[in-house]
C-alpha cells in the first residue's frame, strides 16, 4: 500500500509518499509559513490559507519526485481533515478531493492529533498496546489512552491554552518571536528554572483526587491540563518589573516557565501510567521536539517505568508533517476501520475531536 498524504491544518503546507505497514517513509516535504507570520506574532489565517493555495501543487509534486513515484504507482490519497483553521484546512481537503476524483483513488480522512501520535509508529511499528499517548501541540494538549489501533480513549485534555499555545505567548509578551516554542528552549539554556516559581496548572487537584479516592473521583478524572494561569503569571510578574529587569531576567523568566510547562506534563503523564498501566508511552506534537520534555520524561519513565517502551519521534516528525498522516493512513486503510471515503464523502471539520474518523453523510 502506497499513499500520498497532504497536511495544511495550520500554517505548513506538507506532503508526504509513506507505504506500509510497517511505514516507510519515502518522502516528505513541508513548507512553512513561519516568515510570513512571524511579523504578527503568530498564524494569521487568511495569509495561512493563500499561501497554502500557492504551494500545494508544487509541494505535492516535490514529495512525488522525491518518492522517485508518479500519481500511478500511488494506490490511496490520504489528508487531515481537521482539527485545524478552516481556510488552510479546506485548500489541503479540495486537493485531495481533487485528486482522488481525477484518479479515481480512494481518499482515506486522518485526524491531526492521530497523525501525531501515529508519527511514533514510524521508528516503532512494534509498540505494545495499550498505549498511553501525551500530545502537545500548538492547538492541542491531550492524553490519550490507546487499546488497539486507531482506537482513542481521551482521559486528559487542556481546559484552556495548549501547551504550545503557552509556549507562543509567553515568547509573544517577552518579545522573543514567533514561533515560541524553539526560541525559549534557546534562551532557555542561559537561565534559571529555580528562580520563578511558577504555578503548576491543575496538579493540586489531581493530586489531591488522588490521594482522596473516598471523594468520588472518576477514573482518568484529574488529567486534564490548564495552561492559561501559568501564562498569566509570567505576565504578572513582568508587570512588577521594569524593562530593563525583564530583559535581564528572561532567561530566567522562560527558564522557570518551560520547567513549570514540563513538570505538569511529565506528572500527569506518568499519575496516568500508574493507573492504566500502558505497555508503551509515547509523546507528540510540536512541543515533543522539546529536549527538557524528552529528557525529563524519558527518564522518570525509565526510572518507574522500565519494563515500559518510551517512544518519541524524530524532531522532523514532531511538529506538523504529512508522514505522520500518511503513516495513519496505512494504519486506517490497513483497518479500513471507516477511514476508506469516495472523495465525495470527505470534509474538512476544523473542531474534529480525536474519535474514529467519520466520514460525511
Ligand atoms: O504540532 P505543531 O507543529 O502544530 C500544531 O499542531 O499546533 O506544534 C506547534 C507548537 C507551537 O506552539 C510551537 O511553539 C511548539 O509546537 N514547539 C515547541 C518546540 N518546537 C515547537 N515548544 C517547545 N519547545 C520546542 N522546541
Ligand atoms: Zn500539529
């Protein structure tokens, strides 16, 4: 099974030949938006949208050329449908539609966040079910407990900003630039995560529901995510401070706030192995290219865990891509477990939530 997959759910437009299973990744190409946006500060979706609009073919046509393959030695067209922005969703959906009609190919719809976590099937097509998958993105923070393929139980997700999302604005306040995410890594690494302490969102009450089971708490009850107070804070206290204090202090000040960020991901992620016991634990999305999450999560993993597989992919494939989807897609077409459309029934949903993939009435 040979697939050609198309990603434009947010500002990357990507396109991808993946065969399998086990996937292959024969090629893959991803052009971002980032200069276009970065004088805004962040993704500003009709400019998302027309430049989707200008890259799809030529990028669609890299990844073939790359693949060394022709549209006719490619056997489905796969395409995240959602969740993303509805106008870069729709240029990546029409194209494949598009495609799939003049072929006559069938035309497989993929979840983002399931493209995500299925980034970690590529170097470990073997991991064990059940699978506890943490994905952080820019638009999504969840924990996902994963039975058998294609298979999701949500036990976590963020009530408010994702990660990412956390990560953007916090380096949005400071004046670092977008996106935000790598640059406070970088400016990360001079500065003290001692020095601020930073509310841990959410995690006094699970630990506490935790510790008082008698108080009806629910099973998977106490892994959601809130990230918009510790955002806040970081703006309050900026706001004590003079401008030449912050500048000195942000270093410190990111420091502080990306170890805060990890530590209640890492916590929730290993409460929630404690309780469902998964054979395999992976971490997803954007924010999973982070190497104080990959470190400090692989090891408490090890440390509590070591009889579990701790699986994370490679940089490339941890922020937005079209393997990922296309190695969902071979999974989905494999299974045919409803992913297998006529062009005619796909749509683009920009509120998908990570449930099997539908296809339209
Ligand atoms: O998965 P992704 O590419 O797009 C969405 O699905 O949203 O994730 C993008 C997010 C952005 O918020 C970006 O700041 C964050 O991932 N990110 C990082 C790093 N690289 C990207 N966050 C922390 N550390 C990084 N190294
Ligand atoms: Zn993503």
């Amino acid at each position: 099974m040979r697939i050609l997959a198309i990603e434009t759910s947010c500002d990357e437009t990507a396109a991808a030949v993946v065969s399998g299973p086990p996937p292959v990744i024969e090629s893959g190409v991803v052009a971002s938006q980032i200069d276009l946006h970065k004088k805004y500060g962040g993704v500003f979706p009709e400019l998302a949208s027309r430049a989707h609009t200008e890259t799809i073919i030529p990028v669609i046509e890299e990844a073939l050329e790359k693949a060394d393959r022709n549209i006719d030695s490619i056997d489905a067209i796969a395409v995240t449908v959602g969740p993303g922005l509805i106008g870069s969703l729709l240029v990546g959906v029409n194209a494949a539609k598009a495609l799939a009609f003049a072929t006559e190919k069938p035309l497989i719809p993929v979840n983002h966040l399931e493209g995500h976590i299925y980034a970690n099937f590529i170097d470990h097509p073997d991991a064990k079910f059940p699978i506890l998958a943490l994905t952080v993105a820019g638009g999504h923070t969840q924990l996902v407990l994963m039975k058998k393929h294609l298979s999701y139980h949500v036990i976590g997700k963020t009530r408010d900003d994702s990660a990412g999302e956390a990560f953007d604005k916090v380096a949005k306040l400071l004046g670092l630039g977008y996106p935000g995410g790598q640059i406070i890594e970088r400016v990360a690494r001079e500065g003290d995560e001692k020095r601020y302490d930073f509310p841990r969102g959410m995690m006094a009450r699970s630990t506490r529901a935790q510790g008082h089971p008698e108080q009806g708490r629910r099973v998977g009850e106490g892994y959601d995510f809130s990230f918009s107070g510790l955002k806040t804070a970081v703006l309050y206290q900026t706001q004590k401070m003079s401008q030449d204090e912050i500048k000195k202090a942000t270093p410190d000040l990111v420091a502080s706030f990306q170890q805060a960020v990890v530590d209640v991901l890492v916590a929730k992620t290993i409460q929630a192995a404690r309780e469902f016991h998964p054979r395999s634990i992976f971490l997803s999305g954007g924010v999973a290219a982070n190497t104080l999450l990959r470190e400090t999560l692989g090891m408490k993993v090890k440390q509590e865990f070591p009889d579990t597989l701790f699986v994370m992919p490679e940089l490339l494939y941890c922020t937005d891509n079209a393997a990922m989807i296309g190695v969902a897609a071979v999974y989905r077409h494999k299974a045919s477990a409803g992913g297998i459309a006529s062009w005619e029934e796909v749509e683009a949903d920009p509120n998908a939530t990570l449930e099997p993939v539908t296809v339209a009435k």
